[in-house]
C-alpha cells in the first residue's frame, strides 16, 4: 500500500505513542526510572535519537533492565542499530565513571542508567533527544534522581553534555574554554541552555 511521507510521519508518531503507553501499563509504578525507561525505549525502537543496539547496554542488562522495569512485557529489540564506534570506548567509561562517582547508590538502575545517558553522550544533537527523552526537562530530572550531586552541580543551567565533559577536563585540569568568563564567551547559547532544567 502506498503511504505518503505525510502519512508514513503519522504512522510512526502514533506507533511510538502507542509503544509508550505499553510499556507504561507494564511499568513498575515505585522508580520514576520506569517511566525514563520506557521514553527512551519507545524512541529506540521508533528509530528515534542517537542509541545504539540495546541502548548501549550489553544484551543481558539490557534484558534485565526490561524485566525488572516493565515485567510481563514481550521482548521488544530495535535491531540494526549501530554499535558505538570502538575508538570512543574511553571518552564513553569517562562519561559513565563520571556519573557513577556520584551515584546515589539507592538502586542498580543507576548503573544501566549511567551506560544508557553515556552512550547518547556519543549522538551529535541534544542529549536528551539523543537520548530519546521526550524533554530536556524529563534528562534533568532523571539525572537528578540518580546521580543527585553532579546534577546540583550544574547550578547555571548548563547544556548537560557540555557540563559532562566540562567536569571532565577540570579533574584532568584541561581548559575547554577560549573565554575566560561565560558571560562575555561568544560560545555562551552553545553551552546554556535558556528553559529550565528540573521545572
Ligand atoms: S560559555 Fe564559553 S566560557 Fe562558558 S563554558 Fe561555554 S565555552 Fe566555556
């Protein structure tokens, strides 16, 4: 059957919808995680944002992670797509180490959690659209309920991949910046972002 562009843009928004809605009557009600999970899910297997196969966690995280969320759930797999290119392997466990040194040590989660935001860390858009987040808000609080005292860090609204790696070149005491003041830096709309982070 022919289908327009039109038609074909409908057709994958409605499906996506529908794939969050059903993971959403799966989800374990007590970790908001659940409902992160299953934004980034529906967007993966949409064919949406930047992750990799199984979100960039190895197959059986990643089917655990789908157990413990979303139990009754059938096997749901994006299939082909990429895998993160092996070279950014370091500049990927920089990101994730970073964000598991300051873990909140409440759930496991926060470790899958930390694979999954690391390996959008690697797309070239927004993280959370990256991500598959269905808002920047949405990233901010999720970074928030799992990795509390790196995201209070970020007190100016920084853009989070910039604020990753920022925090990553100040511990190797490297200067990413040509400013020596963000409010004078021409970079400053690049790096701040002007809607709120948590609200
Ligand atoms: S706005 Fe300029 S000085 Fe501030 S973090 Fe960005 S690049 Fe660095």
């Amino acid at each position: 059957m022919y289908r327009s562009n039109e038609d074909r843009t409908e057709h994958s928004a409605s499906f996506h919808q529908a794939l969050y809605q059903r993971l959403m009557s799966h989800a374990v009600k007590e970790d908001p995680n659940a409902g992160f999970l299953a934004e980034m899910i529906a967007s993966w297997i949409a064919g949406e944002g930047a992750l990799p196969r199984f979100m960039g966690l190895e197959k059986d995280a990643y089917d655990a992670m789908l157990e413990t969320f979303f139990p009754g759930m059938s096997p749901l797999d994006a299939g082909d797509r990429n895998d993160i290119e092996p070279e950014r392997g370091p500049e990927l466990e920089d990101v994730k180490a970073l964000l598991l040194t300051h873990r909140n040590n409440s759930t496991d989660a926060e470790l899958w959690v930390a694979q999954i935001v690391a390996s959008g860390c690697m797309g070239s858009d927004h993280l959370w659209s990256d991500l598959g987040l269905f808002s920047r808000k949405n990233l901010g609080i999720m970074l928030k309920h799992n990795f509390t005292a790196l995201a209070v860090l970020n007190d100016k609204n920084m853009r989070w991949k910039k604020f990753f790696y920022r925090q990553l070149c100040a511990k190797e005491g490297f200067i990413m910046c040509r400013s020596p003041s963000c409010e004078t830096c021409s970079e400053y709309k690049a790096c701040f972002a002007e809607d709120g982070m948590f609200d």
